[in-house]
C-alpha cells in the first residue's frame, strides 16, 4: 500500500512539473516510478517469492494519474482555451516554489478587459502630512501573491512618502474584478499617481456624517464637499461580498438627493466563521434605509471639518490573520464631533466583533458614529490550515486586544486633527484586464482536482489492500 501511495504522489509530482506532452510525461513517470520502486520488488521477491503484487501496486497508482488526467480534461473541455495540464503545472509553481508568474499568465491569457472607476479626495492638511482616499472599483483577489490579493497594503507601500498617507476603499467588487497580475495592478498604480498630480482644487473642506442602523443592517454616509462615501454593512448577518451590480441604482440614488457618489464600500465586516454559512442580503432594505440617511444628509448642513488620520502595524496581533496593511484610522471632527472609520487590513470579521468595538470605542471615546470595514485583502488567503482557506478578524485574534489597539489607532488620530483644503479627481482606469467569469471556473476547478487527489489516494489504498488479501 505504501508503494501505491508513493508511486501515486511521484507521478502527479511528474505531471506537475514535466514540460512535454501528456504522453512523454506518463511515460518518463512510469520508468521514474519502476526505478524508485525496484528495491521493493526485490524484496517482495524475496520474501512473498514473486513481484507480481509490487508490479500491481505501481500499475493502479499508474492508471490512477491516467484517470486523474482524464478527470482534469473532462472537467475544462470547451470551457476554457488553456490546457487543464497546464493549469496544474502553475498551480503546483506557486504552492512549492511561491512563484505565482505562471498562474498570472494564465490568467491574464483569459481575461477580459474594462474601463474600471477611480476616484480620489486629496485632502491638504495643514500639518506636514496630507491624506489621499482612493475609491477603487476592483477585487483584492484572488488569493495569496496573485493577481491584486495584495493590493491594499502593496499599494500603500509603494505611494506613500513621508508627505502623503494613502487609505484604499473599496467599491462593491466580487471577485470578477480580480487583477490577473500585477503588471495590471502597476496600470493602476501609475493612473492614481496621474490623479495625484491631477486632482481638482475645490477649497475649504466641509463635511457631514449620518448613520442609520436597524435590523442587522447598517448604512454610514461621510459627505465631504458633497462626494459622498457610502458604507453598507450587514452586521447582524453573515454575508460575503455585496455585489457590484447594486452600483448604478445606487449611485443614482445618490444623485437624486444632489449629491456625487465617490465609492459604494462594501464593509465586509461579519461572517459566521463556525458555520460559514452565508445570507444573500436585502437589497430593498438597503436601499430603505439608504433613503432615510440621504433625506437626513440633504437636511444637514456640511460644516468645517478638521480631519486626523493614524495607521498602526500591530505587532502583537496575528500577521495570518491582519495583513501588513495594519488598522487604520480616519477620524472627522465636526464642531467638537468626533466622526470615525476604522480600516483594518483583513478578509472579513467574526460576527459580533464589529458590534462589539463600535459599542466599546464609541463609549470609551465618546465618538458620534463609528464604521469598521476591512480590506478584503486576499494575500492571507490559501492558509492550508484555514477551514475555509483564511482566517477573519478575529477568529484567533483576542478581542480586547484588538480593541486596545483600535482605541490607540483613534486617539492617535484625534491628536494629530489638523484644517484642510480639498482637492477631487474622478475618472477612469482604461483598458485594463479583470479576470472575469474565468475565476470562478478556475477556483472550482483547483478544489476539484484536491478532492479527487484525495479520493484517488484513498481508492488506490483500498483496491491495493482487497487484492492482497486475494492474492494472498
């Protein structure tokens, strides 16, 4: 049974890294595999007086590769223009060799391309540090160094300077509006330099913050100058991504009410992690209670603001489980109120966590509303130790802990509240490539092949075993 195992793993081993076609591959496995294993047909000779059970266990890990390989054909025909072997070969290159170059050219290979939304507020501070809030029409998918996983924080690192802090929001996204690569990702870094240098001087910065929650659904609009940021959480549910076809109702909504929408963002902010069952959210209840906090807005003067902005890398918390990213903060002070958005660079938050800071920190701080959203980063997804492939905030991380360090993100901010002037840019990302429908068919394609590997290894073991027992 140990012979068929080996001789099962050594040739999907063979198949994932041989670059020659499909039958050399096999071939080249199979003397591969006879050769590894001749000592044990040896020694099977000499103690059960034949080779013959030796010889079988190398023939069904051998005809187990060929089934695997007809499962892997079977499963693509038609549906993709790639070669599924090929697949598998920049599957295994990234997991053994970390080197997500070939995965990323397939990707790119299949992908499509679009005009994606960019937004940015430049907000002047009157200290040495300015802040600029981009509003990113794109998925931070699809897992681990591919593609835009790593957006958030890579693209922080790579903008900021001393003079100038960067805070990612994103749009309503799934997973469709992946990157496929970061020589994409690189198309849109260089566009939101250009809207840097680009941007709109509209004057003093002016603001207003309304916040509605109800029935385990919650809807936070920060109104700067009218570009309203939109925030939508289902606090009360476990849910994934809020879809990206809800935008353009949305933001026509929006407009309705005189004002100009600068991102619909998406919280992400509560997920059931011992079930991970999901809700489809009420789209209707959003728009209800998106409506009441509009009318509120329209009857509410924008005032003065005063704006404070901190990031923390905390060390003392899981680096699998909140990404380089850190928790940042963006406290708005109107008149004496302080108004915060917390952003921690994460995929998601335990349910009940959410609530539990933003009842905590809004007494302990005497804050007037408070959002918390994550990232969505994808760069700790693929944890092999993860249920579900990544862990949410607050899953292993202690609670007071992280609301330790959320207090000392806001009081950071608040300390550093500095006057501003406002500058805007609206626009596009042109022709860049999404990966589209073809994600979906890929990932369910990967988690197809890891579950027949493990039912072939299992089945391999089983018919192995019956036929000793026939045999002998």
């Amino acid at each position: 049974m140990g012979t068929t195992l080996s001789s099962f793993i050594s040739i999907l081993v063979m198949l994932g890294f041989l670059r020659k076609n499909t039958v050399k591959v096999l071939a080249i496995s199979l003397i591969y595999v006879f050769t590894q294993s001749f000592r044990w047909l040896v020694l099977g000779q000499m103690i059960f007086k034949t080779w013959i059970f030796m010889m079988l266990s190398i023939i069904i890990s051998f005809f187990a590769s060929v089934f695997f390989l007809f499962f892997l054909n079977h499963r693509l025909k038609g549906k993709i223009p790639i070669k599924p072997l090929s697949i598998f070969h920049a599957y295994l290159e990234y997991h053994l060799n970390k080197n997500p170059e070939s995965f990323e050219k397939i990707l790119e290979d299949m992908s499509e391309k679009r005009d994606l939304e960019l937004s940015l507020l430049l907000l002047d501070t009157e200290k040495e540090v300015d802040l600029s809030i981009f509003g990113l029409s794109v998925h931070f998918g699809p897992f681990g160094t591919v593609g835009s996983s790593q957006l958030p924080s890579r693209l922080i690192k790579l903008i900021e300077n001393p003079s100038l802090r960067v805070l990612l929001l994103r749009n309503l996204s799934n997973h469709s509006l992946n990157l496929p690569s970061w020589r994409e990702v690189e198309k849109l870094r260089l566009k939101m330099v250009e809207a840097l240098s680009s941007a709109k001087q509209l004057g003093e910065c002016n603001a207003s913050v309304v916040q509605k929650e109800t029935e385990g659904y919650s809807v936070t609009i920060i109104s700067i100058c009218s570009y309203c940021i939109v925030l939508l959480s289902c606090p009360g549910y476990s849910v994934e991504d809020l879809p990206p076809e809800w935008v353009p109702n949305i933001s026509s909504l929006i407009s309705k009410y005189g004002f100009t929408p600068f991102i619909i963002t998406d919280a992400h902010n509560s997920i059931d992690s011992s079930s991970w069952r999901t809700l489809d959210p009420d789209y209707g209840r959003f728009v209800n209670i998106l409506e009441e906090v509009l009318k509120s807005l329209r009857k509410t003067s924008e005032k003065k603001v005063i704006i404070g902005f901190d990031r923390i890398h905390p060390s003392v918390l899981p680096n699998d489980e909140i990404g380089p990213g850190g928790i940042s903060t963006i406290v708005l002070n109107l008149e004496g109120e302080n108004h915060a958005l917390i952003v921690i660079d994460g995929n998601n938050m335990v349910k009940g966590l959410r609530n539990y800071l933003v009842d905590h920190l809004k007494k302990s701080l005497n804050l007037s509303t408070l959002e918390i959203v994550t990232t969505d980063t994808h760069l700790l997804t693929g944890i092999r130790k993860a249920k579900k492939g990544y862990f949410p905030i607050g899953f292993k991380t202690d609670k007071e802990l992280l609301l330790k360090t959320c207090i000392e993100s806001i009081k950071n901010a608040i300390s550093s509240l500095s006057a501003c002037s406002i500058k805007v840019w609206i626009g596009k990302v042109e022709d860049i490539r999404v990966t589209g429908g073809v994600f979906n068919i890929l990932e369910s394609f990967v988690k197809q092949c890891s579950k027949m590997i493990n039912i072939l290894m299992v089945l391999t073991t089983l018919l192995t075993f019956l036929l000793s027992l026939i045999l002998f």
